[in-house]
C-alpha cells in the first residue's frame, strides 16, 4: 500500500514540476507585439534617411491601415527594405521583415504616399505667347508633387528673356517646354566683334551666318575682310573671338 502512495506521490511531483518546467519555457519564447504605428514609424524613418529630398519638403502618408505584428522570440531585430531603384515621390511600397538571430520570422509589406515640395516658377499675370517674358512677369512658389515632374524651372531668372510657345493663364506653371531662348544675334544681322589679347583689344563689325545664343560659338563674316570667322557671343548684337 505503501508502494501506492509513494508512486501517485511521485507522479503528481513529476506532473507539477512538468508544468512548471512548461511555463518557464513559454515565459522564455514570449510573444512580442509590434504596434502599427511602431511599424509606421520605421518606415518613415527609412525614408527620411534614404530619400534625396531635403527633410522638411516631404510629407508621408499611409493609405491603408497598417496592423500590428506579432512574433515570439527573444531579440528581435527589424529591417525595412525598399525597391530597387526607388524614387522616395509617390505611390510606393516598403517591407518590414523581422529576425531573430538572422533567422527570418515574420514580415509585412506597407502601402505608402510620399509627396516632395518643389519650387516651381508660375506667371504673375496672363502671359501670351511669343511675348518676351521680363522678371515681374514670374515668380517664386511652392508646390507639391506625387511624381518626378518633367522640365520644371526652379529659378525665375532662367526663363526672363526667353519667348512663350503658347498662352500662359495667371499663375500657371511655366515648364521647360513652354519656353525658347531669343537668339542674342540673329542671321544676317550686325554683329559687333571684339578681339582681345593681353592688353590689345580691337573691335570691327561683322555680319552674323546664324542665329546665336548666348555661349554658343557661331560663324560672322568680317565686313572689312570678307573673311568668315568663328566668334562666342557674349551679349546682344556682340561676339569675341576666342584664342
């Protein structure tokens, strides 16, 4: 009878210490939640590091609802990874993958908006085409973008001078493709023409074969020589020959 009571003593001790042996174990390999707005967080903050974008000209956005993420382990560790070739402007999407010991657990992919602030050059009035644009017809703003834009000017000085290709409504955006340089010397036309070397300097006119912008080296004819020669214009109706 003895016998008895010592094994059912025996086997309720094993049973107890069984269970408790299973609950260290459990409290071991706990349960770890990662929040959304966790997850959001990271996101974002990959983006702020890798974006080309300077930090207070970009706002994020997550479309969707972005849930929590459950992982049991001990240390674990989070990496977010982007597309190759990613842009950091608009509609795209970002992974957070977890590990333990670089052992792979869980991941989650995330939907996100990304819009840059840009300075874009717009018209101070209604502007018509072909007209010469002046300074105080453009001016300075801010926008914001969801896609690469495609010939912006960022600079109103880059456009005064220039000529409209078409109508321009008030404070519309004026692109690189609405606008065409005005030739400094036309064809055709008077050219003054300077020659420097050291402190000799001698000026003649000649007669321009082509249109030519400012920079650009294009061919005059000499009045006095007849002779064609090749000159960098430097201003309206004036070119220096280079040596």
């Amino acid at each position: 009878m003895s016998g008895k009571i010592y094994n059912i003593a025996f086997l309720i001790t094993s049973v107890v210490l069984l269970f408790l042996f299973s609950g260290y174990l459990l409290c071991e390999a706990s349960a770890a939640v990662i929040r959304g707005e966790t997850i959001k967080a990271a996101v974002r903050a990959y983006i702020e590091k890798n974006m080309p974008w300077p930090g207070n000209a970009v706002r994020v956005e997550f479309p969707g609802r972005v849930s929590n993420l459950s992982l049991t382990g001990k240390k674990i560790t989070c990496r977010v990874l982007s597309r190759r070739n990613e842009d950091f402007i608009g509609d795209s999407s970002f992974t957070v993958r977890c590990y333990e010991n670089d052992t792979f657990l869980n991941g989650k992919t995330v939907r996100v908006r990304i819009e840059v602030l840009m300075d874009v050059v717009v018209s101070t009035k209604f502007l018509h085409r072909n007209v010469r644009i002046n300074r105080d017809d453009v001016r300075l703003v801010k926008r914001w973008f969801d896609r690469l834009p495609s010939s912006v000017i960022s600079n109103p000085d880059t456009v005064v001078g220039m000529k409209l290709r078409t109508n321009v409504k008030p404070n519309a955006e004026i692109t690189g493709n609405m606008v065409k340089s005005i030739p400094m010397i036309k064809r055709g036309k008077p050219v003054r023409i300077v020659f420097e070397n050291g402190p000799m300097r001698i000026t003649t006119i000649g007669l321009s074969e082509q249109d030519g912008m400012y920079g650009e080296l294009i061919k005059v004819r000499s009045i006095s020589s007849k002779k064609v020669i090749y000159v960098r214009v430097t201003g309206n109706s004036l070119a220096k020959v280079e040596f």
